[in-house]
C-alpha cells in the first residue's frame, strides 16, 4: 500500500505539471515584463511577522484530519498580493518594485501569500492555478483519509524560515502524520522541514520533482537584474 501511495503520487505530480500548456511569446501580456518605476509605500504598508504568523493559523483552522498531503510550490508558484490593497503582485503586475526585499532579506512592502490552501471552492493553487489538478488529483485518491492542502509561502524569504512556518502549520493543525509532496523549490523548504526532530517524526513520505538540491543561483540572478521570471516557451 504505501509502495502504491509513493508511486501514485509521484505520477500525479509529474503529470500534472507536464498539463500545463504552452504559452507562446506573443501571448504573454506586456505588463509581465514590469516596469522601472519606482515605488515609495507609507509605514503602515511596511510586512510584518505578524500578519504572516496570523495568516497561516488561519488556514491551519481549516484542519479536518489528523494526516495530510500538503503539497509544497516552487519559487514563483504562489501568487502573492500587497495588503491592505489586496493588489495582486504576483502574478500578474505591472510594476515588480513591489517584490523588493532589503539587504538583509526583508520585504519593504506589506506582501503576504493568497488565501489558498485546503480544497475550497473558487480558490486558486499556486501563480496561474498551475497546482489544482494535482491537487484536486490528490483529493479524488486519497482525500477520504488525508486532507490535501496546498501551502503557499512566501518565495523571497529564506527557505529555512519558511520550514518554521510549516512546522508550526502542521503543529497547529494537530496532524500526526503528513506527506510531503513538493516541486522545485518547495523541495528545499521540505527537506529542511523532515532535518528537524518534529518533521523527522511526523513526515511518512517526501516526494519532490526538480528540486535544486545543489542550488539555485539562477533564481538570485532573476530577481537582482529584475528579468522577467517567466519565459515564454514558443507553442
């Protein structure tokens, strides 16, 4: 049975990912690209730990099960939005400045992660939906046993902060056991999630696809020279 899971979950995950249809160049939307205007927000716009911390009881509270699957995104798989606003930053947007983090790591500006996670109706999974049929995939197997959450984050922040933050989620929702499934760079917050005492005990399974186990410097190159993150791939 649980050979059965591992591979199941392993194929869902790549399949869903292959779906993802082309784009051709001249289909991108000129804003994507963003612009060079610069950006000068009020205090009260400044992120805080807070807000994030408070984010995430929210979706822990959404807790059915005492396991879960909780598929973990890539960099640039969560859509994230400027609050109070509520604009949508990523993705789409015409102006990037809105990402911007200070030398120490820190976003500038009051970004926060949308409102995803368990299955709710009309909600989105991940930039461009890309996640929702893996994880609608997910819920038709399995989810008569294990709730199927998809757990946004914030990219830009460190990977090991971001373990903190799915470390308490998983605690606060009181599940025993989870499965870890993650893409890419969702991988890295996993693994460093499983290092820890808690994770050790509580992670049945980890399943990843295209992490960059060795690095990601192509990421920082992205954001430092504020290329366009997302390329075209000619239909």
């Amino acid at each position: 049975m649980k050979k059965h899971l591992s591979l199941v979950l392993a194929f869902i995950l790549s399949m869903s990912l292959l779906l993802v249809p082309s784009m051709a160049a001249e289909d991108i939307p000129e804003e994507i690209q963003g612009s060079d205007e610069s950006v000068v927000l009020p205090e009260e716009d400044l992120a805080t730990v807070e807000d994030v911390q408070e984010y995430y009881s929210t979706l822990a509270s959404a807790a059915k099960s005492s396991k879960a699957i909780i598929v973990i995104p890539g960099i640039a798989g969560t859509a994230l939005k400027r609050l109070p606003q509520n604009q949508l930053v990523w993705i789409w947007v015409t102006n990037f400045r809105y990402l911007e983090c200070d030398e120490s790591g820190n976003s500038e500006y009051y970004i926060s992660p949308t409102t995803e996670g368990i299955l709710w109706p009309g909600i989105s999974y991940g930039a461009l939906n890309l996640y929702k049929p893996m994880c609608t995939s997910l819920e038709e197997e399995f989810g008569s046993e294990y709730d199927v959450v998809f757990f946004p984050y914030d990219w830009r922040m460190s990977n090991a902060d971001t373990a903190e933050l799915l470390s308490d989620f998983i605690d606060e929702s009181n599940y025993s056991d989870v499965i870890l499934v993650a893409h890419s760079m969702g991988g890295l917050v996993a693994s460093k999630y499983i290092k820890s005492t808690t994770g050790q005990s509580k992670t049945e399974k980890m399943i990843t696809l295209g992490t960059p186990y060795l690095g990601s410097p192509r990421s920082v190159y992205v954001m430092e020279l504020a290329i366009c993150l997302v390329s075209a791939r000619i239909a």
